[in-house]
C-alpha cells in the first residue's frame, strides 16, 4: 500500500518528465525549424551562386562573340592596323599588316620600316599623331603609315595603307594633264601666230594669205578634233552602256564606206571582210568609235600605194575584229605603250597626218568597257595587225544558242 508521501513523489516525477518531454519537442521543432532555414538558406546561396555563374558565363560568350565579331573586321581590312602598348610590345596585328609588312613584329623594335618605326616612336613620345609615306619591296610598294597615340602612356595605333595605285593614278593625271596642255598649246600658238601674221599684213599678199589660211584650218581641225576625243575619253572612263545587241559586221562596213573618200585621196587601199556574225552586247556608237579609230590608224600609217585590211569573224564565243596594215610598223619596244593616252611612236609623222595621240587609248577603253581585250603585232617596216576581241551577245531566252 502506498504512502502519501510516496504519491506526491511520483506525481512530482511525472511532471518533470512531461516538462522535460515538452523541451525535448520543443528544442526538435527549434531544431528542425532552425535546419529548414539553414537548408533555405543554402538554397537560396546556390542559386544566387548559379546565377552568377550563368552571368559570367553570358558575359564571357558576349566577350568572346565581340572578340569574335572585332577580329573579323580587323581581319577583313585592307588597311592593317597595329597596336602597340606602352612597354614597346606588339599586342595586336591584323591580317593586313602581316601582308604589307610580311610579318607580325614582336616589338616595337623589329618593326620594319624604319620610318613608319620612327613615326610610332614619335607618336607615343609627343602624343601627336603624324604619317609617312615610305618606298619599300621588290617590286617596289608605296605604304602610307599614321601613327595615332590612343592614350597618355605611351600606346599607339598604327594604320597602314598601300597606297601605291594611288600614286601610280596621280602620276598618271600628271602626265595626262601636261600632255593635254601641251597638245593643245601647240595648235593654239599656230593659230594665234598665223592670225597675228595675217593682220600684221599678209592679207595684202593673196598667196601668203591663202597659205597662213589653210594653216588656220590645218590647226583649228586639229585643235578640235583633240578636245573632241579628250571628251570622249573623258566619257569611255565612266563605262560604256551595254544595252543594245550590236552587229559589229554592220558597224564595220558603215565606218569603212564612211574613211573609203578619205584612203582613196592619200593612195591606200581598204578591202573588207565580213561573213554574218553573232551580235556582241554594247554601245553601237562606242563601237563605231572603236572601229573608227583602228581604221583611220592604219590608214594614217600606210604609205601611199599600201593596203588596209580588215575582217570580221566569229570564234569560240568571240567575235574578232582585225585591222591589217601594209604601213611603218611598230618597233617592239613601243607595243607594250601604244595604247598610253598620247603616246606616239613617231611625233612628227603624227602631226604631219592630224592624229591626236589619243586613237588607240580610246579603242582600249571601248574594248575593256565591253568585256573584250585589244592586242597588237607588228614589226618594223612590216604593217601591224590589231585585233579586238568581244564577248558574243546571250541569245533571247526560249532561243537555241
């Protein structure tokens, strides 16, 4: 039987353990609250981390994409383009460079040539940019360098530029615009001095005024027949319009009944041939122009008693126009010139017939403008042979070659 005492004793124990089971529950409920926030917490830290390393990853992609996209226009430059840092080192070149240098430098001192190496210098010392032009290779090249500083540490930017088809075109407009004067100035001072002639009293001497008359003529002809294949020149150098289907066989009889008077009066002969040839795509007025001036070339060079023979035929997808002449011949060492603008091989007998110089340089430009070549052999004192060669017109479509 119990005691009292002993009741109150266990119930005393009773409600330590139930306080004790109640902070035990609750310290795992602590618990597993306290590990559910550590677990978002974590999650929350991972994805945050994976975020950023997605960002890295998209900003490395668009880097190496601008990377990409950077190089590619650099490399896709005619101009090349070198960058140097302040310490001398080279930590870019483009294609470009490594073509007109023939190859990357390392440094700022293997750099070659020393000029466009002294300009960089320069660059980077002063904090001016500056440019040089300088001679280098075999065969010989042009190069323009700028040298730009692109900070105040010393880093430059060097652009390089061929620049020799450039010089070879200006000289060529040099050369073009002092022959053009001087072709001019020649019939010009003629005309002025047989004008001043006759006023100062040739005119009361009818034989002398009748000779410094046809001399007005002469050079007044001439003086206008320059200026008027300086503007066709002038034209041809923009292109030629290749809208019409043109019969060159048609073309070529036309220009031959049409110099036929002028042959016959200085003694030469023009005999034509010209089977049915397949239409060439062009300028019918360019092409007259071409054919115009072989023939009247040929006629001006053949001697009194000579022959001019000219044919048209057709092969391999080309119709071919030769002119043959029995006259003075070309030596070989001004074929290679013939067709320059102005060019003569004998000045004084060019004169003497009325050419201007620009004949040939006109059959050139009409032949290129249609996607034909003109070529030429000759031999001293044994007539010369040009022959223009033309691409054949695309029949209509529907229509069998």
């Amino acid at each position: 039987m119990n005691r009292p005492g002993d009741a109150r004793t266990l119930g005393q124990m009773a409600d330590a353990l139930l306080v004790a089971g109640i902070a035990a529950g609750a310290a795992a409920v602590g618990a597993a609250a306290a590990g559910a926030t550590a677990r978002r917490r974590l999650a929350r830290t991972r994805g945050q981390t994976l975020a950023v390393q997605a960002s890295l990853e998209a900003i490395e992609r668009t880097s190496t994409e601008e990377r990409r996209i950077r190089d590619t226009i650099l490399s896709s430059m005619r101009e090349g383009v070198l960058l140097v840092d302040r310490d001398g080192r080279c930590i870019f070149a483009n294609d470009a460079l490594i073509t007109h240098l023939g190859g990357p430098p390392a440094s700022l001192d293997e750099l070659f040539p020393t000029e466009i190496r002294r300009a960089a210098r320069r660059a980077g010392y002063t904090g001016a940019p500056n440019a040089v032009e300088v001679e280098t290779g075999v065969p010989s090249r042009w190069l323009r360098a700028s040298s730009q500083p692109i900070d105040d540490g010393g880093s430059v930017l060097v652009v390089v530029r061929d620049v020799t088809e450039a010089r070879r075109l200006d000289a060529v407009r040099r050369d073009f615009v002092a022959n053009a004067s001087h072709e001019l100035k020649t019939p010009a001072a003629s005309i002025r001095a047989a004008a001043e002639t006759l006023l100062n009293g040739a005119l009361e001497d009818p034989p002398a005024a009748l000779r410094f008359t046809e001399q007005l003529q002469r050079d007044a002809m001439r003086l206008s027949r320059i200026v008027s294949d300086l503007l066709d020149l002038s034209r041809l150098e923009g292109g030629s319009d290749l809208v019409e289907h043109v019969r060159l066989d048609v073309i070529v009889a036309d220009e031959v009944e049409r110099l036929g008077d002028r042959a016959a009066e200085v003694g030469v002969a023009i005999e034509l041939q010209a089977d049915g040839v397949p239409s060439v795509p062009g300028s019918a007025r360019d092409l007259a122009l071409l054919v115009r001036n072989l023939i009247d070339n040929a006629v001006r060079y053949t001697p009194r008693g000579g022959r001019v023979d000219v044919s048209v035929s057709a092969e391999d997808g080309k119709v071919i126009l030769e002119v043959r002449d029995t006259g003075m011949g070309i030596p070989q060492r001004d074929l290679p010139r013939v067709f320059e603008r102005f060019y003569r091989v004998d000045r004084a007998r060019s004169r003497e017939t009325g050419g201007t110089g620009l004949g040939l340089a006109i059959v050139r430009h009409v032949a290129e403008n249609h996607g034909g070549e003109v070529t030429v052999q000759s031999e001293l004192s044994a007539g010369s042979t040009f022959a223009v060669r033309l691409p054949v017109a695309d029949p209509p479509r529907g229509v069998a070659p």
